[in-house]
C-alpha cells in the first residue's frame, strides 16, 4: 500500500479540473483521468513504508502540523511527468497564495521532510512539485501532442483555505486507485500578530 502526504480538495477546485479533463478527454483516450473522489494535493510520496516506520507516520504527521498553521492554496499550473520524453502522467500544480518566504506551506514541506526521513524512509533531495494527478496515461505514446494541449490550460483565482492534512492510502486495483484516507492532523501552529 503506498502512501502520501495530502490536502483534500474543495469540491470547488474538484469539479474545476473536472473540466478541464472533460476538455481533454475527447482527443485523448489513452488518458485514464481520475475521478472526482480521487483527487488530492500529493504534498509528499512515502512510498510503500513498512513494520515499524508504518506505524510512526501519525506521530511525524502530527509533529510536522503541529509546527504549521493554516495556509491557502492557489490552483498553479498545469504540466506532464515526465518533463521529457512519453508522457505518463497529467497534473495541476497548487502553490500558496502568502507572498513572503518561506511560506507556510513550504514550511509544512519541509518539516514533512525531516519528520520522516528521520524515521528512516528514503526520500528524495530534490524539491517536489505539490500537484493533483488529473490522469495517467495508458499508452506509450499518446496521439496528438498532448503536452503542448496541457501546458495551455490556466486558471486564475481558484483558491481553498487548508486546515489539515492528511496521510492518504492508495491501493491499486483492477478498476484503477483507491484512495482512503487513514489519518487526519489539524495543522495547530498559531501564527504571532
């Protein structure tokens, strides 16, 4: 069972870039898009931890928003992953609407990081991109020039305020990802006036 680090999103922002996939859908069939339901802001990938590191996850998450206080979050760009190459997997980017650095989300980020590396997962050094999966793509080689249709799509001004975070289980199965979430952490931190 993998899991992630996440932010449930508004069903505002959900129905949102429901419509952007119904925009894309019909050129691009090998794209299998998510469903509303299975939308989150990926913030961290853990991987599949095991045994003991499973069981300390609450307790990092718990650290990490203890030290954070609510932030919002403004829907960013869109892009594919790979950056070159077949594209495997559509995405939104979500970035925090506060202007002074670090802002509170980069903060929460980074204390996910040492939270859980210094349990002992492996994670990488390179800065993640936050983003919500829209779609995966099936085929090796997509018709059309989908990255070019991606990278033209925008937004402006779709906004959520976020109070938790989440640790998000996915499981895959033969009718695609199931999500649950397992554990919800308020993020507590109270910000000086």
């Amino acid at each position: 069972m993998r899991q992630s680090v996440g932010i449930e999103l508004s069903d505002t922002i959900k129905s949102s870039l429901g419509s952007v996939q119904e925009h894309l859908a019909s050129d691009y069939k090998e794209v299998t898009w998510l469903r509303p339901e299975q939308m989150y802001l990926t913030i961290l990938f853990l991987g599949n931890p095991f045994g003991k590191i499973r069981r300390k996850l609450d307790k990092s998450l718990t650290n990490a928003a203890a030290q954070c206080a609510p932030f919002s979050l403004e829907v960013g760009e869109t892009g594919c992953f790979p950056e070159q190459g077949p594209v495997r997997t559509v995405w939104v980017s979500m970035k925090d609407v506060d202007q002074i650095r670090p802002t509170m989300f980069e903060r929460f980020q980074k204390e996910c990081l040492n939270s859980f590396k210094a349990l002992g997962l492996e994670l990488p050094d390179k800065p993640f991109i936050p983003h919500v999966v829209l779609g995966r793509v099936s085929s090796k080689n997509p018709k059309g020039p989908l990255r070019s249709a991606v990278s033209q799509i925008a937004f402006t001004g779709l906004k959520q305020d976020s109070h938790e975070v989440c640790l998000i289980e996915s499981k895959l199965g033969k009718d695609g990802p199931t999500y649950n979430v397992s554990v919800r952490k308020p993020l507590a931190a109270q910000i000086a006036k």
